[in-house]
C-alpha cells in the first residue's frame, strides 16, 4: 500500500547534492501519510494525509521561498489524537497546529512523508460467461433452475474533504 519512506538512497561521498526524496520525483499532486517524529528511537506517528504538491522551484509560502527540504501538501484528513501537533511554519492566519489546517495548505518536511501508492491498473473485470450458462440473463425463460443474481453493486461516492481536488 506504501509506495515509500521518505528518502531515495544517498548520493555518494563527497558529492554536494542536496538530499533528494521521492517527493521530489512527483510530477502530479500525490496523496500522502504525513508522518511526525517521536522518541528517540527514530519511530514515527501518522498524524494526517494529504495531498503532496509536485516541486515547483518558483513556488512561495506566506511570501517567503520554500526551503528545499519541505514539500507543500494541502492537508485531507487529520488524526484526531493528533490535532495539536505544532507545524514547522504557521499557516498565513498565524495558527501553528495541524489541527487548524484540515482543507489548507501547509509545509511538511520530506522526509516524514509517505507517498501512497498509485493504482494505476483497472479493477479486473470478471470474464462474461459462455453463451446458455446459467448465468446467463434471467429473462431468458429459465425453469427456474438457474441461480439468481445479485442486485448490481452500487458504488459508494468517493469521500472529497473541504479543500482538496480528487487524486
């Protein structure tokens, strides 16, 4: 389900590339865990998810350029438990939690963020049965024999949170 964990591998010795993510790579806007360290033990806590905005080397936040090792990521859901969690940069209305920036757009540092995988197959299709099989149309005059199908399955909306565009 995770297509990453933060960080591509590190460039080799001596080189003065900066550290490149996989947030870097995007080239569409993403959907993503943002994640928040704890403890010593380098865990992480999944604190909300959002949409991670592909790189724009032009792009500001509250005036100011964005610095190279954050991401701009319009915020989708937040974990309850985790609603005080403090920013790294207050939003333009001065409040400094996630909490407040539920539909916003803040700053995430890239290396707590976890980009979720792309589904870029088609559901698979059952294959349509052999013409007479039972499970054919039921209007077909059956005796009765054949099985009844089930209702066809309606499609649940799919959840849009205030502020954010479909993936």
């Amino acid at each position: 389900m995770f297509l990453q964990a933060g960080v591509l591998p590190q460039q080799p010795a001596g080189t003065s590339q900066p550290q490149r993510y996989l947030a870097d790579e995007i080239t569409e806007q993403t959907l993503a865990v943002l994640q928040m360290p704890f403890g010593r033990a380098g865990r992480k806590n999944d604190v909300a998810q959002g949409l991670v905005q592909p790189p724009d080397s032009e792009a500001r936040y509250n005036g100011q350029p964005i610095p190279p090792e954050y991401a701009v990521v319009n915020i989708a859901w937040v974990a309850e438990e985790h609603e005080k969690v403090e920013l790294d940069y207050p939003l333009e209305s001065g409040n400094t939690t996630i909490g407040h920036a539920l539909g916003l757009v803040v700053l995430w540092n890239k290396a707590d963020i976890v980009l979720m995988e792309k589904t870029t197959s088609k559901p698979k299709q059952p294959s349509p049965s052999p013409p007479g099989s039972p499970s054919d149309d039921d209007s077909a005059g059956g005796s009765g024999s054949s099985p009844r199908r089930s209702p066809p399955r309606q499609e649940r909306p799919t959840r849009r949170y205030r502020g954010c565009t479909g993936q």
